[in-house]
C-alpha cells in the first residue's frame, strides 16, 4: 500500500498552522480547532473591529450569554512553542491585549503542561471598560489555592464572566483578545498527519473500506461537485439508504496504528450532504474505543468539520470508522454524502498478525457425565440454531475458520461481539469453559446473559500467542443472571481473538444412577457440525 506522510511544519498553509510570541489572530488562528468555544459560550470568531483605536488588525472575539454556564470559556491552543512560566526564565507575567465597553473581570487558566511540574494555574484580572487595555497577568501571585507556575504551558483558557467560585451567574458580552505574550518556551513536536484524498495516486483509494450496518455503499467516484474548498479530482461517496441503520458506517484498517499524542489529535473530514445531520468519527483498537460527533451546518456545499480527540492523548488505535449521516429518527430517503481529505494520525502497517498454528488442547470431560452443553466446540455436539453472529451494531468482524483442522471463530478488530443460542437451563452445571488465542489484545470480558440481566467476567491476556483455558465458575454470573434461562454471550475488549470451545458442564462427574435419569431426560437432539 503506498503512503506518503505530510509533515505538518511551520508555515504549513492550509493543512496546518503555526504560532510566534505574541500570538496574535492576523493568521494562523483556526476557528473550531485552536480556537474555541466551551461549556455554553455563545462563539468564538476572528474579527476585525471596525474602529478600534488603537487598530489591532484581526483580534479573537469571545461573545458570552447569560444561559452559558457561568465557566464558559474560550480556549486558546498554542501550536508552535509552549509559553514559558519556569522559575529560570524569572518571568511569571503573561500579557495580552483585551477589550471590553464595560467594567468586567475575567480568569485566565493555563492547562497542558510540558513537563508536570506544577500543573494547571489561574490567575483572574479585571477590565474597565474603556476599550483596549494591555494587561499584565501575573502568576506570581495567582488565585488562592493555585500553585505558582513552574512550567511550561500549551493551552490558554479564558474566562469571560468570572466570579469567585463562579457564584454570580454569567451575562451576556462581546469582549476581543489580542497580543498574547510571555516567554517563548519548548517547540511544540511537529505534527504527523495523512490526508486521505482518494486520489488514484493518494492515499485512501488503495485502503480496503467496509461498508455496513444493514446495505450502505461506499465508492472512489469523480468529484460531482468540485470548487470551493475542494477542487480534488476524487471523492468518496457513501449511500445511506432509508433502509439502512441511523448509524451505517464505513471502517478501515489500512490507516495502520498510532498513539494520539499532544500533535495529532486534531481529525479534520470535508463533507457535502443533502441534510443536516451528525457525521461521527470513531476510532477502535488497542485502547477503549473513542467517537465523536459533529453536525454539518449547510446542504449541498463543502463544509470541513474539525473533531478534538486530546482527551485521548496516549491512546492506541488502528480502526477508523466513518458515519457519514449519522441521523437522530430513521431516513425517509436514501442520502448521498461525498467526503475527502480526510486528516488523521499516520499510522504504521505492522503486517499481519500472528495467528494460531495448532488448535488447542482437545476437551477430556466426558459429555454425559459432566453434563456438558456445547455452544461452540468440535470435541462435542453443539446447540443447533446458534447464531454466531447477530447484528448488534457491532464493527468486530466474526468468522468461523479452520486451524489445524479444527473449526475456530475468529473476532478480527473487537469492540464487542454477541452470540445468540436457544435458551438453556444451566443450574445445574457448574462452569463455563472457554479456550482463546490472542497475539495483540490487552482486554477481554466474558458477558453471560439472560433476559434482562447480564455480568462480565475479566478474561486474563497477559499471555500472547499461546492458547488459553478459562474455567468460570457459575457464582461469578449469579445474581443476577437467571441461570435457569440463558441465550446469550458477550465478548467485549480490542485486538483480534480466536475461540476453540465455549461450553457449560458440571465440575462434579455423576454416578450411574444420574447418568441412567439423564438417558431419559427431553432434550432437543443436538448435531454435530460436520
């Protein structure tokens, strides 16, 4: 597969920005990515004042509300270089340039250190009112209970309608930044992202894509629509059909894997829609999976939508999943939606995973006298009509392959995976078997359920590239679990994950007077897979 890296550097134009001290908003400030809003602030913009005096050129505009939470903010995210706040700078004083028509107090909070030294710090300032004053924030002495800074700091967070505790409820104001300056601190790391633009020679047009949840398609067509904001020759186009889940879907694993760090977490994806509706981007792997959701604001135009994903900073994932029209009440119509230059991490293909070579250790327990009840084994006959694969809006991609001979079920890419059976008493069974290979998962829970009522139990994976053998006793399930009425499993957890066995069975063998009962017992006729 071929794959170019775009580095993302100083002066990188329109795929990225970049910062001096002062920071100032004539360019290099993104609405939406280093520049937003939060907690109920009505907007950020860049706005340049008609008639200021002094003129400042463009400045960061804050509009407040007074149905806001009385923290609304609006968050600053230096790009280039940290500021610099440590003692051996002797500087602890940040100055930045604010204006305001009425008196007005604001906080100032620095967040995303480099080094953990002192961690986050607030220090709060007051406005008169009379339009452009230059003010001197000094964290020398910042709020009570606010460490004195000796670190390094990224993000800048603004507090328009401070208060102490934030007692007094917010209002409505328009107030403007500018010219924030400090000491130039520690340069940012450079940025690694690709653009997936489905070029024939980009990147994107070779990856292998999934489309599903129910019948949506995905195809590398010309650009129907090409100008503005995107004059590339190819596009994705996805159909969500009417019939189709709210949430259909496209998935790939071609982007490789990465860990989110302070540089790639800004996802970037142009959309043109019919409708307004959510578009999400969800990644899975390694770490818990992560999904965001952003809404388009126009229909039938390019519109680029930004997700923040820097809560996940550490994460590892190597499966992007796209819902293009993610819609709130089912589709009237079928939808057509084009995406490109898509903006994600660079990740590393690593090959393709070990897999097990031999089957695992064939089951001894005798079938009837151990009372076994088989859901997926070769060594014994299993319940007919088990469903291995229901939909349950699930990305896993469940098989049943052959290893050594021996019939196994694969989850490739787990984030959870179901399996359906008709219902069972097992109460007087004792256990559940489970046998599992796995070269790369760092998590995996066991769910047995019944109606209404279901509990997890830890696999251990510390092991890699061996077979395992769990053994789960039944008061790991009960309460709450009906024991008297199971029909389903659950594996939840990352990576991929072969089954040799799933089984119920008793721990202690019966005599012969309960084999003779058992000879009698009604149970439907099992078969055993071919």
């Amino acid at each position: 597969m071929k794959k170019i890296t775009f580095l993302f550097v100083l002066l990188m134009m329109s795929f990225g920005f970049a910062q001096t001290i002062p920071v100032t908003f004539d360019s290099d400030i993104i609405v939406g990515s280093n520049w937003k809003k939060d907690s109920g602030l009505a907007s950020v913009d860049i706005i340049d004042l008609p008639s200021d005096m002094p003129d400042h050129g463009n400045a960061g505009e804050i509009i407040s509300v007074a149905t806001g939470e009385a923290w609304q903010n609006a968050q600053l995210s230096l790009t280039s270089n940290y500021i610099d706040l440590t003692d051996a700078t002797g500087n602890k004083v940040i100055t930045v340039d604010v204006y305001a028509e009425s008196t007005q107090v604001f906080l100032l909070k620095l967040e995303q250190t480099l080094n953990g030294t002192s961690g986050s710090t607030e220090k709060s300032f007051s406005h008169t009112g009379t339009g452009w004053e230059t003010i001197a924030v000094d964290f020398s002495a910042p709020n009570a209970g606010q460490p004195i800074p000796n670190d390094q700091y990224k993000l800048l967070v603004f507090f328009p309608c401070y208060s102490n505790d934030f007692a007094t409820p917010p209002f409505d104001s328009t107030t403007y930044i500018d010219n924030v300056s400090d000491t130039l601190g520690t340069a940012l790391a450079t940025p690694v992202f690709v653009i997936v633009d489905f070029e024939p020679e980009g990147i994107g047009s070779d990856w292998i894509w999934t489309a599903t949840e129910v019948a949506p398609s995905l195809s590398q067509i010309g650009n129907p629509v090409s100008g503005g904001i995107n004059t590339s020759a190819y596009v994705a186009e996805f159909v969500a059909h009417a019939t189709d889940q709210n949430w259909a879907l496209c998935f790939t694993s071609s982007i490789g894997e990465f860990t989110f760090d302070e540089t790639n977490t800004t996802i970037k994806i142009m959309v043109y829609k019919p409708t307004i509706s959510n578009v999400g981007i969800k990644f899975e792997g390694l770490s818990p999976a992560i999904e965001a959701k952003i809404g388009n604001t126009v229909i039938n135009q390019r519109e680029e939508l930004t997700f923040d994903f820097s809560s996940q900073i550490g994460s590892a994932y190597n499966k992007l999943i796209i819902i293009p029209d993610f819609v709130e009440t089912n589709r009237t119509t079928d939808n057509i939606i084009y995406f490109d230059n898509l903006q994600v991490p660079d990740g590393v293909i690593t090959g393709s995973l070990p897999q097990p070579e031999a089957a695992a250790t064939a089951p001894t327990r005798d079938e009837t006298n151990h009372q076994v009840l088989s859901i997926f084994s070769d060594a014994y006959a299993n319940i007919s009509g088990t469903n291995y694969n229901p939909n349950w809006g699930q990305s896993t991609v469940a098989t049943i392959e052959m290893v050594a001979g021996e019939e196994v079920l694969k989850y490739e890419g787990l984030n959870y995976q179901g399996t359906e059976y008709a219902e069972q008493n097992v109460s007087e069974r004792t256990h559940l078997h489970v046998d599992y290979w796995t070269a790369n998962a760092t998590t995996l829970d066991f769910f047995l359920i019944s109606e209404g009522q279901e509990k997890t139990y830890a696999l251990p994976v510390s092991s890699k590239e061996t077979w395992l053998s769990t053994d789960i006793p039944f008061n790991a399930f009960a309460p709450p679990v009906d024991l008297n009425a199971v029909k389903q499993f659950k594996l939840a957890g990352n990576g991929t994950i072969w089954f040799d066995s799933f089984y119920f069975y008793n721990d202690v063998s019966l005599s012969y007077d309960d084999v003779e009962t058992l000879k009698f017992s009604v149970y439907p006729n099992p078969t055993k897979k071919g």
